[in-house]
C-alpha cells in the first residue's frame, strides 16, 4: 500500500482502469502530453498513447457530445472537463442526451460514460473555477453524480463509475486535492455507487456531508458525539442509511458549500421530515454556502463554511 | 451532369513592418510621428505592466495571472484603432487593450489580485467584464452591435479571444449570427499559437484561423500580430467597414505567448524552447524601436527615460491598490439580485456573527 493525495489515487484509478479495459479511453483539454492542468492524467499519455489519452480541442460541448457518441458505440469514455463551471457550456448535451439515451432508445442504448470535473471552493481561484452546483445536476435523473471525501474512496468511486453503465458526473473536490494523504491500495476496491458510509460513528447528532465538507465536518464533530455520514453518490442518494442513522441520534445537520436555496441539502431535510419526523429531538438545520455568486478569492472565506460554523450548528441542535 | 467548381476563396495576410524596423511605405496607415511614438509607448507600458504583474505574483501579491508578453503589438495596435464610443469585449489576457483604452491600472492589478472591484469600469469607457469561460462572450458581442445598430449609434464592438476560443460552439453561433444580421463587430483572435498545451495545429485542421470568416460569410484577413502597424491598419478598416454599414469582420493576429500560459502553468512540459527563441527574434517592441529610431524618434536616453517614467507610475498603481479598503463581506450579497433576499439578509447577519470577519 502507499499513501497518496487525491491526486495521486485518481490518476492510480484511470492506469488501472486504462490497462484492465481497452475499451476505456480518457478525453478533455491537455489530459495529455500536459497531464491536466493539475497534473491528474499524468504519465497516461505516454503509458498508453495518443488514441487512448486524447488531447481535445478547446470544446467542452464536444468534449462531452464526442464522448456520448463513443459510449453508445460500446467504449468506456472519461472525460475531463478542467473544472466544473466549463461543463455548463456542456449542459445541453449531458442533460439533453447523456441523461435520456437509455430512456430515449427504450434501454436499446446506454451511456457508460464519466465525467470527471473538479469543484468547489477554498483554493483562491479565478471566476468560474470554484462552482458548486451539484443540485443542479442532481435534478436531471438519468445523470449519476458523485463525489469523493479522501483520496482511498475517490479511487474506489471512480473506478466504481467507469464501470457503471450510466452516465456519470464525478464531482473532485478541488480544496482536497493535495490536503490529506491516505493509504490506497492496488486493484480493486469495495465500494457501491448509490451507498454512503458513516465515516465517523457517533450516537447524538447526524452530520451529513460530501466532498471538500467531509473533511471539515469531521474535524468539527471531533468534540461531540456526532455521527457524520460521507453521502458519496448524491444521485441516487442513499436515503436509508440517513434515515437509521437520524432515527437513532434524533438530529440532523446537513453540511454544503453550495448556496443554500435549493441546494441538495433541502432534499436530504425533506427526506428526512417524510420520512423521520417523529424521531427528531430538534429542528434540522443546514451549513451551506450563502444565496451568492461564488466570490473571487479576496472574499471567499466568507463564503464557504468554516468547521467552526458547523460546530456551532452541532451545538446547536444540541442544546435545543 | 457536371462537376465544376462554383466558389474559390483566397485568404490573404497584412504586413507592414519587418522585423529590421523597416516598413513597407504603400501600406503604411495614416498615423502622425506622435502616433506612431504612441504605439511603441503603449506597448512599453504594456510589457512594464505585465512583469510587474508576475513579479507581484511570485511574491505573494497577486492571484493567478495570465501574462500577455508577446502579444502587445496585437494589443495594442488593434486597440489603438477603436474610439472611445465603441464597445470592447475581452477575453481575460487582453491587458494591452486595457491599457491602451485608459483603464485604470490599479484596478486591473487589483481584480487579478481576486478583488472584484477591479472590473468597474470608469463611466467614459465601454468595457465588458473581464470574461473567464473561453470563447461565451462572443454572441455578447454581436448582440451589443445589433443593438447599437438598432439605436443608430454609429458605433462598432470590438471582440477579443484566442485561438482556443475558435474551438467553442459560441464562436461559430455568434459569427453565423453576425453575418446573417451584418452585425456591425469586429473580431478579433490572439492567435497566440497555443491553448493551454494545445497547439494552434491540434486546435484546428484548418490552415488559418482568418480562414474562418469565409463560412459564415464575412470578411476575414491575418496579419503580422507582432507588426503594430499592420494590426492597427487592419483594425482600422474593419471597423470603419462596421461602422459605416459593411457589415463584420474577422481578425486573425498571428502571435505569440511567450510566457506560461498562466502563472499556474509551466509550459516547458510541452513546448519546444526553440520555438520560443524563434518568435523571440520576432519580438513586437524591438522591431517598432528599430523603426522609430531610423525615423529619429527614439533613442536610448528616451527609452531609458520612458522605462523609469512607466515603473514610478507603476508604483504608484501598485501602492493605491495595495491601500484601498479591504472589501467587505456585504460585496457579495450586494450584486446578486438588484435587492438582497430576506435570506440573504441572514446570511449576511450570520456571517456577521459567527465570524466577525467584516472590516467595514
Ligand atoms: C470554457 C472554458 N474551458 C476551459 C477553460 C480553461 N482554460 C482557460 S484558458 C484556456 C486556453 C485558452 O486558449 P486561447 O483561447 O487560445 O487563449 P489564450 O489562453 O491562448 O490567450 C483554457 C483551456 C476556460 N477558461 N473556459
């Protein structure tokens, strides 16, 4: 086993995917003799080619229609898109048709396709570069999203993704990147899209979390009793767990960087109002980014929340 | 039956100015000496700027930053052409124009330094934002030219991107748009030969970028991007096309990025240095020396004069940047929506009190 950053364990995911199916095929701006701009596809080029690690043009619609295209024919494309606000000049065609191929031809056809994007904030930016708008995607069925918390679960995600049939977004937090080093081993890794995992056990307080807020979430719960659940894939979600989980510690704090109206936070809260009401000791309560364009770097600590905040939030639900 | 050919083009290229300082005197554009000392100033305060900029940001000053070291003469001399009544649409390495209209520099120091104050535009200029999402911002362009038209405004707009920028759908839709509608827009590439890692060739199969312009109907001419009199004599005449009812224009400035595509980057990983010791003997600024100085209007001790003239000015934009009021938290609720929400009020009041991170 080695310990790797995010980084090293997505690049280490795509070799091992690269090499155990050659219909596997990378695709997106400098993916290749660049090795991505955060250097996430390096060495692919020259271990497997120009045909098999393709430097695009500059065409994010292209990028993501090209790769529709090759799904359907029966490769395995994944594509990069260098970060999450270029994919809306995609949207059409992953909500048009990546989305709806399966539904469109009746099953005749699918879209075993992943688009790789980083996100998020915290990492001082340009306009654009630190979007997180999840929800956004997550309200087009059809589409996969998920997203990993540390480096061990975005190699198993991953690679639990390119093996999916269905068109998936695979969300990396940009501020995890190079923060956190882990042990990830070789091969293959157990791990099921549509399952999230209790990434801290606790009996008082449910925090649920994913991506760049899992990491801050469990630094927050360190002084508590909390149970903090790393949701994973956000569609489909795995209300289940959620659910035993609340019902057991009888609070819920929803933790997101994204803004707060009509973030995926809000659905995690009505599923559990549905579905869990009587369970609750207190009002649930969401940690997220505010109703505001990202900011620039000079103001965006204000922005994203703080492990203080979600503390407090904790404490807060508590004592009520 | 027959097979017979029913169009053939032709794609020519402008070029004034050597790279020996000499001109070709039947295309020289109508400039006075003043103008013509102008041009090589701009591009000097152009250069000055943007090594200030990179050493702001190896210090810690300064966010990422994209240079625009070879590119002044494209800059510049396109600029120069535009009045003050046009409208400019930037892409985000476009600091010659900028320059070159009047912008503020503090302010332009100040938005790469991630402070969004910098892009408020001083009321006498015409400025779009500064636009990150490659290649969007063109049908903006063509839709301001509509609309001026619309008005009886004889003005154009000016659209700047590069050659990546060529590559994305709203750069076909917009131009097809703009030749359907005689758009009054000029538009202008930074063919600075790479995107990123993506060479000018890997971009397109097409032999130029100029070439472009033909399928959709509109004019469409390279020139020598390192030739400041060429960009501007072309520039010039596309928007005087536009402006007196021609129509629009395509604009290929055949260039060079010399630096790293931004301080993030390091292009050593996939560039060739001779390549970039080739375009160096091609450099924008010695060659307009070369010419001012055989016409007798430079010499060393105005050169040395100049650069001693821009880095005190330089100084100075640094320190007012570096002086004004942090921005404060409510900036970012502000210019959401015209009002703030009744949520937003909270989150700005939470943020308040959790935080107590407001300066003002
Ligand atoms: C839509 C979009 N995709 C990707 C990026 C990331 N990116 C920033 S600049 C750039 C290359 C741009 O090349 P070009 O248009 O030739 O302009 P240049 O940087 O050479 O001035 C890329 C891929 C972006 N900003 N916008």
């Amino acid at each position: 086993m080695a310990e790797m950053n995010m980084v090293q364990a997505i690049n280490l995911a795509l070799r091992e995917e690269l090499e155990r199916d050659p219909d596997v095929v990378l695709l997106g701006e400098d993916v290749g003799r660049d090795g991505g701009v955060f250097r996430l596809t390096e060495g692919l080029y020259e271990a497997f080619g120009e045909e098999r690690v393709i430097d695009t043009p500059l065409s994010e619609s292209a990028i993501i229609g090209v790769a529709i295209g090759m799904a359907a024919y029966g490769l395995k494309p994944v594509a990069e898109i260098q970060f999450l606000g270029f994919t809306y000049g995609a949207i059409e065609q992953l909500f048009s048709h990546a989305a709806r191929l399966r539904s469109r031809s009746r099953g005749q056809l699918h879209c075993p396709l992943v688009v790789r994007t980083p996100y998020g904030g915290g990492v001082k930016a340009p306009e654009l570069h630190e979007e997180s708008s999840e929800a956004m995607f997550c309200h087009m069925p059809g589409l996969k999203v998920v997203v990993p918390g540390s480096p061990w679960y975005a190699k198993a995600l991953l690679q639990a993704s390119i093996r999916t049939p269905d068109p998936v977004l695979f969300l990396e937090p940009t501020r995890l990147y190079r923060l956190l080093r882990e042990d990830v081993p070789a091969g293959d890794l157990p791990v099921e899209l549509g399952k999230a995992r209790i990434a801290r056990p606790g009996d008082s307080v449910t925090v649920v979390a994913w991506g760049s807020m899992l990491e801050k979430s469990l630094r927050a719960a360190a002084g508590f009793d909390a149970e903090v659940i790393d949701l994973m894939t956000l569609n489909p979600f795995d209300a289940e767990t959620i659910l035993a989980s609340v019902r057991r510690t009888g609070r819920l704090v929803v933790v997101h960087e994204a803004a707060q109206t009509g973030g995926f936070g809000a659905e995690i809260a009505a599923t559990v109002a549905e579905d869990a009401i009587l369970s609750l000791k207190a009002p649930i309560r969401r940690v997220t980014g505010c109703d505001v364009i990202p900011p620039l770097p000079l103001l965006e600590d204000y922005n994203v929340p703080t492990a203080k905040q979600i503390a407090g939030a904790i404490a807060e639900v508590l004592a009520f | 039956m027959s097979k017979k050919i029913i169009a053939s083009f032709t794609v020519s290229r402008l070029e004034i100015l050597d790279e020996q300082g000499r001109v070709d005197a039947e295309l020289m554009p109508d400039l006075t000496d003043p103008d013509l000392v102008r041009l090589y100033e701009l591009m000097l305060l152009t250069r000055q700027f943007d090594q200030r900029a990179l050493h702001l940001q190896r210090e810690g000053r300064l966010g990422t930053y994209p240079s625009v070291l070879g590119q002044e003469a494209s800059q510049v001399g396109s600029a120069y052409a535009l009045q003050k009544s046009d409208w400019f649409f930037p892409a985000f390495r476009e600091l010659g124009v900028f320059v070159t209209l009047g912008y503020p520099l503090a302010e332009i120091y100040q938005y790469w330094n991630g402070d969004e104050r910098g892009l408020l535009c001083p009321e006498q200029l015409n400025i779009f934002p500064i636009c990150i999402a490659v290649g969007t911002h063109i049908p903006h362009a063509v839709g301001a030219a509509m609309a001026a038209r619309y008005r009886g405004d004889p003005i154009a707009t000016a659209c700047y991107f590069g050659d990546g920028g060529t590559s994305k759908g709203d750069f076909h839709e917009g131009l097809n748009m703009a030749g359907v509608f005689q758009a009054p827009v000029v538009f202008i590439i930074q063919n600075n030969q790479w995107a990123i890692s993506i060479s000018r060739n890997h971009q397109t199969a097409a032999e130029t970028l100029a070439q472009k312009a033909i399928a959709y109907g509109i004019p469409g001419i390279q020139v020598d991007g390192n030739d400041v009199l060429a960009v501007y004599q072309a520039t010039r005449e596309a928007l005087q096309r536009a402006r007196s009812g021609g129509g629009p224009s395509l604009i290929e400035c055949d260039t060079y990025r010399m630096a790293d595509h931004t301080t993030a980057d390091d292009a050593a990983r996939y560039r060739d240095p001779e390549e970039v010791q080739r375009w160096q003997r091609r450099d924008p600024l010695l060659r307009m020396r070369r010419f001012l100085a055989d016409r007798g209007l430079w010499d060393d001790a105005r050169q040395q004069q100049l650069e001693t003239e821009i880095d005190a000015r330089l100084d100075r934009a640094v320190a007012r940047e570096e002086a004004t009021p942090p921005a404060r938290a409510r900036d970012i609720f502000a210019y959401t929506w015209t009002e703030m929400t009744p949520r937003q009020k909270r989150q700005l009041q939470q943020l308040r009190d959790l935080r107590e991170l407001d300066h003002g």
